[in-house]
C-alpha cells in the first residue's frame, strides 16, 4: 500500500518522476510502470521503457487492459530505444 501511494506521488509530478528514473531502485520499476500505464502517464511511461532495466518488458498484464493508447506509447518508448545506437 505505501509503495503504490509512493508511486502515485512520483507521477504527480512528471518531471520528478523522469528524474528519478536514473535513481529508482530496480525492484521498484514494475510497480512504477504498471502505476503509470493504468494512470495515463505517457511522457513517463515513454522514458521507463528506455530506461528499463531488465531484458524483457512484461507488456502482457497491461494488453490485457486493453487501452490502445497507452500500448501505443509504450510501443514509441520502444522505438526511440532502438533508435538510439549507444545501447544493445
């Protein structure tokens, strides 16, 4: 519960929350995205998806949501990623 709200908190504020991204302990990455998937945050959710952590990005809990436009951001996150030639 204090992990949500904390998450909840963060994305108030965009700007903070995309700063934090370099700082967030890995454990806290999932809640966080999942937080700002089902919220509507996409400048957020585009920068965690580039800035993820992990080698696979578990898109399968929110398709099930259905909501089209967060996929799509989430999709954007993954081709600015690949656009960028510094990382694998």
């Amino acid at each position: 519960m204090l992990q949500k709200w904390a998450g909840r908190s963060l994305l108030k504020d965009k700007s903070r929350a995309i700063l934090a991204l370099e700082d967030l302990p890995i454990q806290l990455f999932p809640p966080l995205f999942m937080e700002a998937f089902s919220g509507g945050h996409t400048e957020v959710l585009k920068k965690m998806v580039q800035a993820w952590p992990f080698t696979c990005l578990p898109l399968g809990s929110p398709m099930r949501k259905t909501e089209l436009d967060m996929i799509r951001v989430a999709l954007d996150g993954l081709d600015m990623l690949a656009a960028q030639q510094d990382r694998p």
